[in-house]
C-alpha cells in the first residue's frame, strides 16, 4: 500500500463578502472553534496512519518552494499518492474524508474529488505526476476522473460559509446545540439555567424584546431542558474582530446601537445600601469566592510560583490584595450620580452579539436568564465591563489562542496579544464620556471579571495564566488613571 503527502492549497483569497467576515485572512487562517481551519485540516489528516506529511502552498508564486519540499518529502515518490486540497473547502463529514485519503493509497490514475461539478481535491498517483501538473493544479484546471463525496463544504459560498461559522457556538460543556438551517435548539441537563434563559425574554420590558432573540417551544423531560430559536444567518461579532474584520469605523457603528441599547434600559431607583450591595457582590464579592474555588485546583501553586518568579507581584493573593484596594480608591473617586439597578444582558461581551453590516441588523443572545422579573435587573456598569472585556481587554483573542507568554532575559513574563486594541479603545472612551460613564470605573470591573473566571477555563491552563496576566494589566492601567 502506498503512503500520501497532502498538499493543502492556502493560496486562494476569499471573495469580498467572505473577506467582510475574515478579513485579510486566507481561509485556512480562519478561525473555527479556536482553531485555524488549516490546524483542523491538520489535525484530521494526522489521524490517518498512511499520510506522511500535510506540506502548505500559501502563494501560487512558491510553488518551487512546493516542488522542492515534494522530492524531499519521502525516499519513493513513485511509491507515494498525493491529495492535493483547496482549502476553500470545509470537513463537512470526517468520516467521508478519511475514506478519501485511504482510496488516495491505491490510485493509479487521476481522480478529481467532490460533489457535482465542485472540485474539492485532486488524487494523483504519485508524487512525480504532482510536480508535473502542478500548474494547472494551482490554477484549478486539473481534470480527471471523478469521485463524488459529500466530505467537503464549498465555503467560498456565503451562505455555506455562514452556516459553517455559526455552527460554531462555543456552548459550555453542560450545554447541547443541535438544529437545522432554520432553528437552533438549546438543551442541557441543567433545567432552572435553561428555564431562565428562556424565561428571560418573557419577562423583559416590551421595548427591549426587539434586541434578543425570541426562544420558543420549552420543554422538560425530568432529565433535561430545551427551548428552540430562529437561526440567524448572521456571525458574532467576536468572530470577525479576531480576524482584524471589523474597522474602527464599524465599530462605531456597532457601539452607536450598543448604546441605544444601553440608554433604554429599563431603570429602577433603589437606595444608596441596596445599590452598593449590588455592586459589591458583582465586583467583589463573586471575585473573593472565584478565588477560594481556584485555590481548591491542583494548577494553583504552578500558577502562584509563576507570578512570584516573573511578575512584580508576591502571589496571586497580592493581585486581590491590589484589586481590593483599587476598588475602594475607584468607588471613593467616582461615586454614581444616581442609585439604580437596570435590565441588563448579563454577558454582552462581543460573542453574544450578532450583527450583519449590510442588513443593519443586531441581535443579542445568551442573556445572563432570569425566573422573575427582580432577576433582569443588575448594576448598570455590569453590561459596559462585559463590553470592555471584548474591546479594550482583548478576550476573544484568548479564546481563539491568539496571544503569547514569553520570558525575557531579566527572567520577567510577559504577556503579548496579537491585535492593537488601541484604535478601538479610544473610540470606547469616546462613547463612554459621551453617556456619562467612567472608564477608570469600567475597567476596573473588567478586571474583576477576568479574575472571577480563572477557575472556570482549567481546560487550557495557559489561557487561564493569560487572564492572570491581562488583568495586572489592566490594574496598572487603572492606577495610572487614578493618578492622572
């Protein structure tokens, strides 16, 4: 039996309408589920024991560059099949894929792969009739026999695209999405979480119900919850600001909406005690119990020795400790004007927003849920922390992986994040003065909230000491605010 090199072709652009989703990214650079599609071309074919190796053509121009990684690539090119894929096409069965590499193993003739007229892969029968065709290859026009597979998603379509994108909701473990091209079903075995989500939408104001999504058709078995949703063919925001997708000035337009939102809240005067007391559980007192449950995981000395060896912090104890007394400064420095609780989202951070440019349309969903109506209301900064911890505070390129910790040569850790979030920090401002709200304030309780979740990412270790990292960050920043 023959081995087989795969050669994933990354040099084909998206078209416009992709690009308003992905950017300057190739579709192998796109991000799906934390993971570049090209990773995951990776990563499946890697399961395949008779694939020596997955080589990258990233611009038509070096293809000499491919030829030559070709000829070193095994010690039989005549014995060796080669895949050649576009990588405009997406793993829509695995199970078909893998059937395809393994067919790659006996060919001895060309055969074209995919379904009706698409060309998704080509199968060639040996490394020599590559090279040879390596042109007309790149340019699309190798022809041949067909096999039909349903392996692969045309994504240079929009609407596959969409589908393919949206499909990817990052749902907690306890959670399970299944639906159509029409609806989404939200299950999970966690029944009052469920029944409050879709309890929410009920029991909002009438002219906050056109910013959420409209769940219907709840249903209890004894074991678990559902209630469906229409499905929007529309991406999160998070999705395209990861891929640099979204300009300064979209964001501007996202905010003037985001604020509308914000300013229509429904509001309910409360007294001074009981609006502190809000806050202080929110931003202190969740933060003080988030950190006894992670001090109760064995990662916690690992992370606690780092912050000793390469920070100018003590422990992880001596961040609270900064944390508790910038509180008290920030609340001192900025008192509220008025004492109110509002209808508020609950987690309006930029993964919970559906928006679509073209169609001026904005969607919330995944609202913090509510059994009744005392349960809506929250401290009107909660929804501006969520928003800051997308926009100034860079959390979406956490979780697509998109940030590094390095060790300089004076032994310090430092924390790098792939995006210049200045840009989009300064319009933040911007709208954040214009409403009346303080910034010192927000980011403050933005560094709360990337405190409060370190238990709840143990998943990936290093994303949590990311978040450890980001938040001295944003607690230097907030001291500099105070003194300016």
């Amino acid at each position: 039996m023959k081995k087989v090199i795969v050669v994933y072709d990354d040099s084909f652009m998206p078209n416009k309408e992709i690009r308003t989703i992905t950017g300057d990214k190739t579709y192998g650079e796109t991000i799906f589920k934390r993971i570049t599609l090209r990773d995951r071309m990776r990563d499946e074919i890697a399961k395949n024991r008779a694939v020596l190796e997955m080589l990258s053509l990233t611009d038509a121009k070096k293809i000499d560059k491919l030829i030559l990684d070709l000829t070193s690539g095994t010690n039989s090119p005549e014995q060796t099949s080669v895949v050649y894929l576009y990588s405009n096409y997406g793993l829509a069965d695995t199970g078909e894929f893998q059937n395809l590499l393994t067919k790659a193993c006996y060919v001895n003739e060309v055969f074209v792969a995919g379904s009706g007229e698409q060309t998704a892969a080509v199968l060639l029968p040996d490394v020599n009739s590559c090279i040879e065709n390596l042109h007309l290859l790149s340019e699309r026009k190798m022809t041949g026999d067909r096999i039909e597979t349903e392996a692969f998603l045309d994504l240079s379509v929009l609407g596959n695209f969409l589908t393919f994108i949206t499909s990817g909701f990052d749902a907690r473990f306890f959670n399970a999405l299944a639906g159509d091209e029409y609806t989404v079903t939200k299950k999970s075995t966690k029944i009052e979480k469920i029944k409050s989500e879709y309890n929410f939408y009920y029991l909002l104001p009438e002219n906050m119900k056109m910013w959420f999504v409209m769940p219907y058709d709840y249903k209890e078995d004894g074991q678990s919850a559902s209630y469906t949703m229409e499905r929007f063919h529309m991406t999160d925001i998070a999705i395209r600001f990861v891929h640099g997708a979204v300009s300064p000035e979209e964001l501007s337009e996202i905010l003037d909406k985001l604020f509308y939102f914000v300013q229509l809240r429904k509001s309910k005067a409360v007294d001074a005690d009981k609006a502190r007391k809000v806050a202080d559980e929110l931003y202190m007192g969740k933060l003080l119990q988030r950190m006894e449950d992670l001090k109760k995981l064995p990662e916690y000395a690992q992370f606690d020795s780092l912050i000793s060896m390469g920070t100018a912090y003590k422990n992880i104890d001596a961040i609270v400790e900064h944390y508790k007394s910038l509180y008290s400064k920030v609340t001192k420095a900025y008192p509220e004007k008025e004492n109110c609780l509002v209808v508020g989202h609950g987690d309006l951070c930029f993964s919970n927003i559906l928006y679509s440019r073209e169609a001026n349309l904005l969607k919330l969903i995944d609202p913090k849920g509510a059994l009744e109506e005392a349960d809506l209301y929250t401290d009107p900064y909660y929804d501006l922390a969520k928003l800051s911890h997308s926009i100034c505070g860079c959390y979406d390129f956490f979780n697509s992986g998109l940030y590094q910790i390095t060790m300089d040569r004076d032994m310090n850790i430092k924390l790098s994040i792939d995006t210049d979030p200045e840009p989009y920090m300064d319009i933040f401002k911007k709208y954040l003065q214009e409403k009346g709200f303080s910034y010192t304030k927000v980011r403050l309780y933005e560094a709360s909230l990337f405190l409060s979740m370190l238990p709840y990412h143990m998943d990936q270790p290093g994303k949590v000491f990311g978040f450890l990292l980001n938040a001295i960050r944003i607690l230097e920043e907030v001291e500099t605010c105070l003194k300016n």
